[in-house]
C-alpha cells in the first residue's frame, strides 16, 4: 500500500466529522433518529445495570485489597 502524504489524507471521510464534540453530537441524535423506542428502553437498561455494578465491583476491590478502603 502506498504511504500517502499528509496533503493527500481525506479528511472529508465521514469518520473525521464524529471526531469532534458536535460531530459526536450530531452522530448520537442521528442514532437517536433511527433507533425504535424498544432498542431505547433495552439500551437504557443495559446502561442502568451496568451503573448498579459500580458500588458492588469497588466494595469488591477493597475487599479484595486491590483498591485503599474508603475514608
């Protein structure tokens, strides 16, 4: 594959435009857009249980020693 010098990089490939903070924006409201109320509700669960195992990992760091009690 040949290298391709820096003036000769595509930066109008779609990819670049969700690099920055309003393309990201705009990318998660598009996603938004397309996805249907149920995909909504079980991304919104997926994201509720995998915050709730946040208290119990750490009690289970220190417990375990990996992580300093808590203060």
């Amino acid at each position: 594959m040949k290298e391709r010098s820096y003036d000769e990089i595509d930066y109008d490939h779609p990819a670049w435009k969700d690099a920055t903070f309003e393309g990201a924006e705009m990318s998660v409201l598009r996603l938004g857009l397309q996805s249907t109320f149920a995909e909504k509700l079980r991304w919104l669960e997926e994201a509720e249980t995998f915050s709730l195992q946040f208290p119990i990992n750490r009690r289970r760091a220190i417990a375990e020693g990996r992580l300093p009690p808590e203060d």
